[in-house]
C-alpha cells in the first residue's frame, strides 16, 4: 500500500514539473516577445561605425569572426554554432548585430520581418566549392572548374541565383534518383543549416549548392552520397580525406587554401552587419499558434523528430549493450591478476575518463574512421561503448572489491568453484552498489548522445537544430527536445530500476533467493 502511494506521488510530481516547464517556458517567451513588440518598428538609421564597441555575434567556422576582428577591434565577438541561433540572439538583445553574407539575409527576412541590414558592406569575398588536397581532389576541381564554366556560359547559375535566392521560398525538388554512379561515388559533406546553400525541406536536402552538386554528379556520372554536419565540421572533414567535397556557401581564404582545394569562385559575396529593425509580429499567442505549425505541423516535421528519437535511442541501446560487455569482460580477464593486462585496462580508463566524449568522437570519425565507409551511427555508437565500457570495468572493479572476502572463502570451503563462487555469490552482491550507479551512467549517456551531431549523425538534438535553422523559433523546438529527452530518461531508469530489483533480496520473490549448495 505504501509502495502504491509513492507511485501516484510520483507520477502527480512528474505531470507538475511537465506543466511547469511548459508555464515557465511560455512567461519567458511572452516576456520576450513584449519586449520585441514594445520596439517602434522603425528602420535602423545606424551605420557601421556605431558598432565600434558593440557586441557582435558571428557563426563559428566562418571566416567572419576574422573579418569582424579586424573591421571592429574593439567589439566583444559572440561565436554562435548556426545561423539560427545569431537570428535569436539578436531578437532576444543578446547581440547588437551579426556579420552575415548578404544571401543569407535575403532568405532569413522572408521568415524575420524584423531584420534589416547597414547598406555598407563590411567586406567582399568569394563563394567556392572545396576538395581534398590529393590527386582525386585535383581531379574534381578540374571537373567542377569546367562545369561553372559552362553554368556561367549559359546562364544557369543566373537562373540558380534567382530561384534560390528571390523574395520567395523556392518550390523546387531535386530528384537524385536520374544520378548513374558509372563513376563511382562523390562524398559531400554539406550543413543542413547554411539556407540558401543547403537547408532541408519536406525531409529532403536542398538548395543553391545542393543542385550545382547534382548537376555535377550528373554531368560526370557520379553517384552522390549527402552527409550533414556543422559547419565547423566541414573543412577538417575534407582535410582529413573523410569527405571528397564540401559546399554550403564556403567562403574562400589563404587561410583555408593552405589546407583544401577550392574551385574557381561562384558567387561574390558582400559580408554584412544585420541589426534588428523591430517590426511588430502578431499577438503572443498567434507567434506561439504559429510556432507549433512551423515546428511539427509543416512539412511533417514531427517525422524528422520521430526519426531524431529512433537515432537517439539505437545509438543509447547499441553503445549500452556494447560497452557493459566491453567492461564485464575486462573485468573477467583482469580477474587472473596479470600486469599485462591490468596495465591495458588502466591506461585504457585513464585515457577515456581524461577525453570529452566530443572529442573522442571526432578523433574515431576524422581520424580512426576517417577513409572507412563507415556510417557516423556506428562510431558514435563505438565511442559511447568505449566509455560505457571505462565506466562497468572501474565500478566493477570497485563493487566486487568490496564484497567481504570471507564470502569467496565460506564458498569455495562448501566446494564452489572459483568460478561459481564470483557469479553465484560474490556478484550478486556487488550488484547492489553497482546497479544504481550504472542506471545513473546509461541515463546520463541518453543525453550525451545530443552531440552526435559534430559526426554527421542526425539524432534528436541536430532535428532541432535544423528545424530552428528553418523556422527561426526557439521555443518550441528546444522545449519538445527536453521534454523528450526527460521522459526518454524516465522511461530507460524505470527499466533499469525494475532489473535492479533482482538483485535486491528484500524487493525479490522468495523462488529466486539461493537456497543452499547448488553445484
């Protein structure tokens, strides 16, 4: 009766933190839209010079941090890891202005009446494709060089330029499927993030660079594999050779031709200061009606965070699976006391518990992994094993260590074996310290799957990014994101609580408890 009650406690405990997320969340954004509407809604009078001491946001990767720095030494520079996020920043007063190419202003006001632009351009720069440093890559470029050539001649990247580029969004489809692959297959890297070079719409991969890649695959026979990371995560990629080419509106640099291949410019490109104009929107609950439909209702967007979870959750039962039998059988052999053993597993836990899983995950992907056609689930999956696999063996290690020995003694005395001692009495009783402490590791691994993103794995969390990179909304994606992750982790400690319970002699049916010698 008493277990009964503390259920529905918790269970009513679980429905008011739900509600009061959900109540905090909309007082936040009702404030914050206030404050935007309160704004006259005028056009900024403002000129670069005012934004000598302002806070300016850029996107990390890009080469405008570079070129804000050196137009504006004395302003504090924001990084900010996409595009959508400088756009809410902005709105929210976080950040005075951004520094922006003019393309990506032409399409983000289509979405963000509020944005408005200082008509002098900070600085001029070159858009370009990028390819790895290697003989196939000189190959490539010699083919995209032609083929722009050809483009520029006739006028289709005019007519590209229009469509991608105009007042509306584009109703274009690129079909993939008329692609031959005679010559083998190209591998693109691109950031879904990057509108109007290469976003996603209806679930499908488009924009300006998107088609040129297809009218190039096309041209010359190849078959072409899409895979999206940040943006940052795009030139160390073709460095590294992970990738054959890269284009998302890439400016060109010295600083970037010291390490890839790039093809003759395409675009000319102004860099931009875009500032906030604060034009009215609607009443509040109007934006939060209208938010809803942009983040689940259009484009069927509920099926990419449908998709996002199914990744989060094979990437969580893969590397759980993994790892807990990586660290159980490191345990198992470390058990003979060899120092050759034991000597590889204590490097082996030093030299995962003094990396971020960040960063152990871009070294198996663009490094380990880096010319292996491996998918980025798989090494995500592997990277999360080798830590869950660090974390069973040390805490195993730990738990048996304090189980009495006078248990492995009593037991071989009544004529167990060592080996039916360790699992039949000394384990099970270890158990009991350890199982908590893995139901804590496996729901903390659930959320350190959010930043499988880095690797070209779409999970959760990249979903919401992209779909923000869309909508320009903060609210709803983020808040659907924690509230899956919440009830993601509930569910899987409710699991792990319930297989705990076998090991807990007071919670286990009296037919499961080990009665005597039983050989």
């Amino acid at each position: 009766m008493e277990n009964s009650k503390i259920s529905v406690f918790r269970k009513k405990l679980i429905l008011f933190a739900l509600a009061a997320i959900f109540v905090i969340s909309a007082c936040f954004i009702a404030v914050s839209s206030k404050e935007v509407l309160a704004d006259d809604g005028t056009a900024s009078q403002q000129t670069l010079d005012d934004f000598e001491h302002a806070v300016i946001g850029v996107q990390t990767g890009t080469t405008h941090e570079a070129i804000a720095k050196e137009r504006f030494p004395d302003a504090e520079i924001k990084n900010y890891t996409s595009s959508s996020d400088l756009v809410l920043s902005l709105q929210q007063g976080k950040i005075d202005g951004f520094v922006k190419n003019i393309f990506f202003y032409a399409v983000a006001k289509r979405d963000v009446a509020g944005l408005e632009v200082i008509p002098e351009a900070i600085e001029s720069t070159q858009k370009g494709i990028a390819f790895n440093k290697s003989e196939r890559g000189e190959e490539l470029k010699a083919q995209m060089d032609e083929l722009l050539a050809e483009l520029q001649a006739d006028g289709t990247l005019d007519e590209m330029y229009d469509v991608w580029m105009g007042e509306t969004e584009p109703d274009v489809t690129l079909d993939f499927s008329t692609l031959t692959g005679e010559n083998g297959t190209i591998k693109y890297v691109m950031c879904a993030e990057q509108k109007p070079f290469s976003y996603m719409k209806d679930g499908e991969y488009v924009g300006y660079d998107v088609e040129l890649m297809l009218r190039f695959c096309e041209k010359y026979g190849y078959e072409l594999q899409i895979e999206n990371v940040s943006f940052s995560s795009m030139v160390p990629g073709i460095v590294s050779g992970k990738y054959d080419v890269a284009a998302a509106g890439i400016d060109i640099s010295p600083e970037r031709a010291e390490s890839v291949l790039f093809s003759e410019p395409y675009l000319e490109n102004e860099v931009v200061m875009v500032v906030w104009g604060g034009e009215s929107g609607g009443s509040f609950w109007d934006s939060l009606k209208d938010g809803f439909e942009k983040t689940f209702i259009r484009e069927n967007r509920w099926q990419l965070i449908l998709d996002g979870i199914g990744t989060t959750l094979l990437i969580t039962a893969l590397s759980a699976a993994a790892g807990t039998a990586l660290g159980f059988g490191l345990y198992l052999l470390s058990r003979g006391g060899k120092k050759l053993i034991l000597g590889i597993c204590a490097v082996y836990t030093r030299i995962i518990a003094g990396l971020p899983a960040v960063v152990l995950l871009m070294i198996l992907f663009y490094v380990v992994f880096a010319r292996a056609a491996i998918d980025g689930v798989w090494v995500a999956s592997i990277g999360f094993a080798l830590i869950t696999g660090a974390f069973v063996y040390k805490n195993l290690a730990l738990t048996v260590s304090g189980v009495d020995k006078g248990q492995t003694e009593g037991a071989l005395a009544l004529g167990y074996t060592d080996k039916l001692a360790f699992f039949k009495i000394v384990l099970p009783q270890a158990m009991r310290q350890f199982m908590p402490a893995y139901q804590g590791e496996i729901v903390s691994l659930v959320k350190s799957t959010a930043i499988v993103g880095y690797i070209a794995v779409e999970d959760l969390t990249k979903v919401s990014d992209i779909i923000r990179s869309n909508t320009y909304e903060a609210f709803f994606p983020l808040i659907a994101t924690a509230i899956i992750y919440f009830l993601l982790t509930w569910i899987i400690a409710l699991v792990i609580g319930r297989i705990d319970m076998r090991f807990d002699w007071k919670r286990r049916k009296k037919s499961n408890i080990l009665k005597g010698v039983k050989l």
